[in-house]
C-alpha cells in the first residue's frame, strides 16, 4: 500500500473506535446522575378512591375538579384536560418527579401556573381532603 492509503485505512479505524466509544462514554455518564432521576416515583394511594374524589362535589371548596378539568382528553374545559398528565407532569419543572408536581398543583396551584389559564384553581384543596385522600387523587391522576 502506498502511504497515503495507510492515512485513509487509520482515519478509517478512528471513526470506528468513535462512534464504539460513544454509547459506553453514555452509559458511563447516566451512571453518574442522581438515581431520582431514573426512579420510578412510589404512589401509595388508591387511584379508584382517587377517581371519585376527583368527580365528587367538595363542599369545603364549593366545586369539584371534574367541573374543571376533562380526565378523557387534553382538551380545555376551564383548566387543561388531564389525559397523560402523569407524563406531562414530570416535565413541568426540572428535578420534579411527577407525583411531587401534581401534588404540588393541588396544593400550592399558584407556584406554578400552566401557560395561557387563568390561576382559578381553589387554594384550600390542603382543608379538603385528608392526607391519604390526596394520595388517592394523585394516584389517581398517575393512571391517566
Ligand atoms: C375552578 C376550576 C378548577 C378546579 C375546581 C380544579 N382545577 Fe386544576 N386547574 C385549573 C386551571 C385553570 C389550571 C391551569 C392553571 C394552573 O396551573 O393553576 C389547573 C391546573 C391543574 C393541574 C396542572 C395541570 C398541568 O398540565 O400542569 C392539575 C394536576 C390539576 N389542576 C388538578 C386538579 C385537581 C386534582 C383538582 C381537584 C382537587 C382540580 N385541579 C380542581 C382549574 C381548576
């Protein structure tokens, strides 16, 4: 071989030894991130208690959240349809599991507000349900 053929035959293995490289240098890398990241979230409720919290009427608060929000689509009814929130949950705020997001939004419905909705969410959900009812809707809300 002439040598200039040699120069192609070496950028040719290092192009090889690059793209082998590359998938362990990836898996090196999410061995390094914290575990919650990869974590599946615990829920500890019962989505079917969940589910009829969630269509009952709540006096204490004067409304029920299936006067607002559609579980069977993403579609606006007065707050935005809850179909895939357990995903879309998980993506709202960086480093927020989706339970801890949705939990969240019950709650403390002002700290985070969903882009072009009014924050008309009643604030006194943490008077209204129990601490195990409100594991129950985000359970619940997990399933959707
Ligand atoms: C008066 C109407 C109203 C009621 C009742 C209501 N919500 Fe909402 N909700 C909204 C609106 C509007 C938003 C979007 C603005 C915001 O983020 O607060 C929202 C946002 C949310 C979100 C975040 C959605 C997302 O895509 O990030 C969740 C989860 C949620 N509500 C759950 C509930 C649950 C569970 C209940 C009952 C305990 C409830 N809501 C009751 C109006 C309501």
């Amino acid at each position: 071989m002439k040598p200039q053929h040699w120069v192609i035959v070496a950028a040719f293995l290092l192009a090889a030894c690059g793209t082998i490289a590359k998938p362990i240098s990836e898996i090196e890398v999410s061995n390094m991130l914290p575990s919650p990241v990869t974590a599946t979230p615990v829920v500890s409720g019962d989505p079917v208690k969940g589910a009829e919290l969630f269509s009952t009427f709540q006096p204490v608060a004067g409304i029920a959240c299936s006067t607002c929000h559609r579980v069977d689509s993403e579609e606006r009814l007065v707050g935005p349809g809850l179909l895939h929130i357990s995903t879309r949950a998980g993506q709202r705020i960086a480093g927020e599991s989706a339970p801890d997001y949705v939990r969240m939004s019950i709650l403390e419905p002002s700290t985070y507000v969903v882009e072009d909705y009014p924050d008309v969410m009643p604030k006194n959900w943490g008077k209204v349900f129990s601490e195990d009812e409100l594991n129950d809707l985000i359970a619940y809300m997990m399933t959707l």
